[in-house]
C-alpha cells in the first residue's frame, strides 16, 4: 500500500487512539484487529511505541482460539525472540516483544509535530503542562494579534484544570488549543468560550510528520458572529470582549478583569477592597472612574454598585452560557 491511502486512515486512528482513556493497545489489537498496516506505519513515524510492559495474556499466534501467557524467557532463543508462552493446543511458542507488550500512543509526538509544522520550533519548546492531556507549543503572530498555541487531547476529562493553565499562559481571547477531541463536547463545560481547532481539520499526516497549510481561515470563522441585539458576557474570555445591542465591544485587559472578578463571584457583592487587591491596585488610589474610563457604557450595562464600596455583576448576565 502506497503512503498516499494510508496517510488518511492512519490519520484517523492515531486520532481515535489519542482519545481513548487507557492509550495502551494489546498486542491482539495490533496483529489481529485487521489494522496491522496502519499501526505499522504508525510506529514507522514513532506516534506509536512498543511499552517495557508485558500483556497480561495474547492469542495465541498459531491456532488464534487460546489464550497465553507471555513469559520472559532466561536466557532468550534470541534478541528478536526473548519471551515465550505456552498453548494448550500448541505448546511451548517462541515470542518477539512485539507480540507480547503493551503498544502505546504518544500524544507528546503529536504536540512535537505541531510545534515544527506551525514554526515554532527555533523560538518555543514544548511544554506538557497539564499531564498528558495539554501541551504547550509556543507563541506565534497571527493577523497582528498574539495567539498561544496548545495542543490537547481527552481534554472534557479535567476542563477544569486545562481551563487554569490556559488562563495562566495566554491572554484572553488569545489562545488556540489544536485537539483531537469532538469540539462539541465543551458546549457544556467552563471551556465552552475558548477557541478550538480540530486537528484533523487543519492537518494531514505525512511521511514521518504532520503539515499545517494554514490555520487563519478556521481562526476567521470562530471568530465570526451573527447580528443580533444579544448583551452579554459571552464573549469575554474568548475575545475579550463584550455584546452590547449584538456590538461586540473590545475591552482593556483590566476592565477584563474586573469583570471577571464580578464573574466569579457569581453575583455576590464584592468589595472594593477585593477588587484592588486582586488588580494590584493601591485601595487608597481605587476609582472605577479610572478602570473604566473608555467603557463607562461597559460598567452602566452590567455593573452594580451601593454606596459603600460594593460591586457586583448584574443578576441577568449570570446566567447566560458563554461560547
């Protein structure tokens, strides 16, 4: 089989596997669940390894109806041959290692891939920041505007632990996380406004690497909304912004945080003491005249406040699912 039709379906399961809960395959999957010349290839491209971690049972190789047990054999036939298992039927059968460990998926190949095929590999190197479910890939201009490029997979497992690493490495409305997981699965999670790209929409697989043609074009339709009178926070962590009358309004990064503060607190009342102390703001100097000097209409709309230093986020912008 030419590269050519194994690319795309080597794509799709490297894709499938990055998803799955335990990313280890047993041997039986690879040499008797029909994909053996795609795992193959995937190995070849070492997005697939054989583990130091022997199964604890395979088919057998020769009649495929028993069940066996690999064994190390000491000393081994050979180096191609060092375990050994015994078959009821077929008796005592040498084994290669990759007919008796575990195989596994590695994510963090994936994550190197994409940092060499969107350019990044002279000025970033990966960082896995949230185990084995979100890596970082580096930073990279793109119409002008910062983006921070990740790459994640099972990532509805721990929403809310990616959600703080990427509050913590990019700005708001900044970030681009490349996955492998359905997108449609974060409409209910706190990762339901961060902007998402496919894998398989942006990349192709080839020989030994994946290429990106471009992912400005997937950028412009996340970014695109639709005309309506909708007011709302909706778009404040994706695009730091908000919807005034369908406007969307960019705001500063500190009227961002404020607001994110109101957020929070999930209408409660928040001191201004708080606030400044969360802004890194001298109490004695704290004037909201200040903050939102270019966005009074911002803190009229969704901003209330009492007499004794008190803000709070108005009740009907709390419940509004942000995306």
């Amino acid at each position: 089989m030419s590269l050519g039709p194994i690319n795309a379906p080597a794509m799709a399961e490297m894709c499938w596997l990055l998803e799955q809960k335990d990313t280890r395959l047993l041997p039986d999957a690879i040499w008797l669940g029909g994909k053996r010349h795609i795992y193959q290839h995937l190995r070849s491209m070492e997005a697939l390894s054989v583990t130091q971690e022997v199964a604890p049972s395979v088919l057998c190789p020769d009649c495929t109806s028993r069940s066996i047990l690999p064994e190390l054999l000491m000393p081994p036939i050979s180096t191609r041959l060092p375990y050994r298992a015994y078959c009821s039927d077929c008796g005592w059968l040498p084994l290669n290692a990759e007919q008796s460990r575990l195989w596994h998926i590695r994510p963090a190949k994936i994550a190197d891939w994409l940092n060499a095929a969107l350019g990044l590999r002279d000025r970033h190197k990966v960082e896995m920041v949230v185990d084995d479910l979100l890596w970082y890939l580096g930073d990279r201009e793109i119409r002008r505007q910062r983006r921070s490029l990740f790459f994640g997979c099972r990532i509805a497992s721990d929403p809310t632990k990616v959600k703080t690493e990427l509050a913590r490495l990019a700005c708001p409305g900044a970030e681009v996380l490349i996955t492998t997981s359905d997108l449609a699965q974060f409409k209910t999670t706190p990762l339901a406004d961060r902007q998402f790209l496919s894998l398989r929409a942006i990349a192709q697989l080839r020989k030994s690497h994946l290429v990106v043609e471009s992912i400005e074009p997937y950028l412009t339709e996340l970014a695109t909304q639709e005309q309506t009178d909708e007011t709302s926070l909706r778009l404040l962590h994706s695009q730091r912004a908000v919807l005034i009358n369908g406007t969307k309004i960019p705001v500063s990064p500190q009227v961002h945080n404020f607001l994110t503060i109101l957020e929070e607190a999930d209408g409660d009342e928040v001191h201004k003491r708080h606030i400044a102390s969360k802004l890194a703001i001298p109490t004695a100097t704290f004037r909201t005249a200040d903050i939102f000097k270019r966005h009074k209409q911002v803190q009229a709309i969704f901003i209330g406040n009492d007499n004794t230093g008190n803000y709070w986020l108005k009740p009907e912008f709390l419940t509004l699912e942000r995306g």
